[in-house]
C-alpha cells in the first residue's frame, strides 16, 4: 500500500459557488470523466423515473431536481445492474470490468461459513491482484489525472493508489466522517473534487474524477434543514423516511455544484457525467423498500441488482435505453473515451447505446451474478442469476431449483415460467453453466455434517418486497 495517503485539508477550501476564473493551458483533445458513485441507492430511490412514463419506477417521497434535471439532457438506462447485490464485489467489478465470480470477490471479507448451514460456502478473495488492470492505470496510461476520492473498500490492505489512481483517500471502508454541517463528507467531497477539476483543468490535462460518497448507506446523516424539509411534506405510500429523504436531497445537491462548476469551468462539451450505484438498498422495514421489486441488498432479486444508471456527455443522446447493461461495462466504456482498447470480455462498450447507434452494441453473453454465500437474513442464501434481454434465470443453491422471470411483463419476479417456457428454460440453464465454468466461479458444496435440528428454522419467504407494505 503507498504509504503516503493524499492529505485532504488544502482542498476544502475552495467555496464551490465562487469557483475563480480559469487560466487553462490548451485544451485537452481528449474528454475528462466524472463517475459520481451512490452507496446503497435503490432503483426507485430517485425522483426519476427510471422506466420513461412509469411513476412505480421512482419515489413517492424523496426529491432529487438534479438528477431529473441530469436525466432530461442525458440517457436514463432502465435495465441497469450493479455487478453484485453488495458494495465490495461490485465496486471491484467496476474497477476492473470482471465479473465478482472471475475475480472471486463474491462478498466483503471471508464470509459467513460457520458450518451450521446446508451448504459449504468458498473462501472468496479479499483483494485485487497487484497487476490486475483499472479504470485508474489505464486512463493514467492514457494521459490522465485520476482521483478516487470517498470510499474505496474493496481490500484491507491496499488502497486506490495501488491501482492507478493519483488521489485517493486511502483505505476507507463504510465509516465516513461526516457531521451535521458536512453529513457523509458529501460537501466536503464535492468540495474537493471540484478543486481535482479546477487544478486539471487549469493544466490542461485529461481527468478521471470519481467520487465514491459514503451516502445513502445507512446509518443516516443529513443536514437538519434537510430532515425538517421532509418532515413537513406528507408521506409517501411506500416511501416515508424524513432523515433518508435527506441524505439524499443533500446528496442531489452535491451534483447541482458538481454541474454548475463543469459550466463554470466551460468544460461541458468535453465531460461525460456518470451517475450510478453500487446495489440495491436494503428494502427492510426501516428502510427504503424496492418496490415494484422484489427483494434488497444481498439478494440477486431485481432489488438488489438493478439501480439507477444516468449519462450524460458529449453526443449522447437524451432519452431512455432498455438494453439491460452492467456496472462491468463502464471499464470499456471509459476505457474507449479515453482512446484506449483495453477491454474485458465481461465488459461492452456503451457509447453506440449513448450515441444512437443501438444496432453497433453488441453483448455475446448474459449478465452473470454469482453469490456463493450466506449473508443476514434470509433472502441472503447462495443464489446465482442470469440476464439474458428480458429473461432472467434465478438458481437457489441450497434447494437447487432454477426459476425463471420475464422482467419486462413480471418486474417483481413473482411467475416463475420454468415449466411453461421449456425451451427457454433449458436454454438458460445450460447458459448458466457455461457462464459458471468460463469464469471459474466457485460454488458452495453440500455439507455432509449438516443437521437440519440444529439450525433455527427461518421463513424464505422472508421481506420478498423489500419492505414495501
């Protein structure tokens, strides 16, 4: 791990409304990239609409005028997955543009194997190979300045700069710092992005600019203004939570000054802006639930996989896709902007969607998720999915029943069509094998110890709505 961390004082200086006039080198030919990276945001935990026309498909009660603002002149993706139903796997999986089961980071730290339950669970790994390529090594080969600021966690004992990228914040995990004044370091964060940009722009050079915010993880932190404000509005039928609604109203915010200091900076023609999240929120009782999915954080139901994806940036187009994509595909997306091959065979490059080119995208292969693991509650039982287009095969390890949905008619996958749909049936489930072996995930194996008396017996059924109620 470099043992200089980048130290943050210096950069929250900078107040962001009065960003000062830039003196620029000559303009960089190639375009600078701004990932904004949410923790734990929903698919319906936007004010946008994340399918065009369908209310069910955001909020009842948050408010996010950024975004929808940022959705009106960019791509609204509505069939977008984070690569994992859990921050470490996904966050990895984005980095490199690998699927969790190639890298066999499937869950943060070792697991839960205790040897109680039906099945043994594998070790998985708890860090990227050191030679392992990035969205930050190959843009910096590319000519750019990187910045991964916020949270990292992928490994214990490494850090962004490890992988590529020249400001970071060392090996953070899910704890911010925040404050009331400064609630998950979403300012501060912001503040300090803002000035990565000024200062690269100010040089002339290329950025990549990620900030990675601690928000809307849980536990809630906002703003008391924020919190007030929402709890003088009347509550949503399935969204009713006044200090969630504004950690993300503070978290929207922080987008409003990223986009006023791209104008400010009159570097809008020249920067991609990528707003995404790393999974599905957890969808209990106490907090923000999916509905019209099924299930949160940690399951491989649509809750926990499929979250909101906004581009905007030179020659994309403004409207909606229904191409279901993956978190994995902005390593190659990235990758191509900055003029670079490097690509992944998980990975497919996204700009003929963004471009309105849709017959030039070409995915080969379903989307592959793979949770070999045990996790809290019990919907987190080891499952692996796969999306093909509008079908979706769901296998639950420890029964070994293999269901099937159609997203675009069954959303909230409650018609299994495993025995209507033969063809398609066996079709997936031979696919799904052939996606297994080709990326040597591992799998969980019968434990022959096992005694079924000796384990609490718990509902499967579970919160399959995600809390919604």
């Amino acid at each position: 791990m470099k043992s200089a961390i980048i130290q943050r004082a210096l950069c929250g200086l900078l107040a962001i409304t009065s960003i000062s006039p830039v003196v620029a080198a000559e303009p960089s030919k190639k375009p600078n990239i701004i990932f904004i990276y949410a923790d734990d945001m929903g698919w319906t935990g936007t004010s946008v609409a994340m399918i065009q026309g369908d209310a069910s498909s955001k909020s009842d009660y948050y408010q996010t005028p950024q975004l929808e603002k940022l959705a009106a002149r960019g791509m609204v993706f509505s069939q977008a997955y984070s690569p994992s139903a859990l921050c470490t796997p996904s966050r990895a999986a984005v980095l490199t543009g690998l699927t969790p089961a190639q890298l066999h980071i499937t869950t943060p730290g070792r697991g839960k194997n205790d040897g109680s339950k039906k099945l043994i669970t594998p070790e998985p790994t708890t860090r990227l190979s050191d030679s392992q390529p990035t969205i930050g090594s190959v843009l910096k080969e590319q000519g750019y300045a990187t910045a991964l600021l916020g949270k990292w966690h992928i490994g214990r004992n490494d850090d962004a700069g490890d992988y590529g990228f020249d400001l970071h914040d060392g090996n953070t995990q899910n704890e911010s710092k925040g404050t009331d004044e400064d609630p998950k370091e979403i300012d501060s964060l912001t503040r300090r992005g803002i000035e990565f940009m000024r200062k690269n722009v100010a040089a002339g050079k290329p950025f990549y600019l990620q900030i990675s915010h601690y928000a809307v993880h849980e536990p809630t932190q906002s703003k008391p203004a924020s919190i007030d404000k929402f709890k003088s509005l009347p509550a949503g039928q399935f969204h009713r939570e006044a200090d969630y609604a504004g950690m993300t109203w503070d978290l929207d915010a922080s987008l409003a000054r990223i986009s006023q200091a791209i104008e400010q900076l009159k570097i809008a023609d020249q920067t991609y802006l990528v707003f995404m999240s790393d999974n599905g929120t957890r969808g209990n009782p106490r907090t923000p639930n999916n509905a019209p999915l099924q299930g949160g954080k940690g399951t491989l139901y649509e809750g926990g996989i499929r979250v909101p994806l906004i581009v905007l940036g030179p020659d994309v187009q403004t409207g909606y896709c229904r191409q279901s994509v993956s978190g994995t595909d902005l390593f190659s997306t990235f990758a191509a902007w900055s003029g670079s091959r490097k690509t992944t065979a998980e990975s497919v490059d996204l700009t003929p969607l963004l471009t309105g080119h849709e017959e030039d995208f070409q995915r080969t292969k379903g989307l592959l998720f793979h949770y070999p693991h045990y996790g809290h509650g019990p919907q987190q039982v080891p499952q692996t999915a796969l999306i093909d287009g509008d079908w979706k095969l769901l296998r639950d390890w420890e029964s070994g029943s293999n269901r099937l949905y159609h997203l675009k008619e069954d959303l909230g996958e409650s018609k299994n069509l495993a025995g209507n749909e033969l063809q398609k049936f066996h079709s997936m489930v031979r696919a799904m094998e052939a996606r297994l072996t080709e990326t040597m995930a591992q799998r969980p194996e019968e434990n022959t110890n096992y005694d079924p008396t000796a384990e609490p017996k718990q509902s499967r059924q579970g919160n399959r709505r995600g809390g919604r109620r």
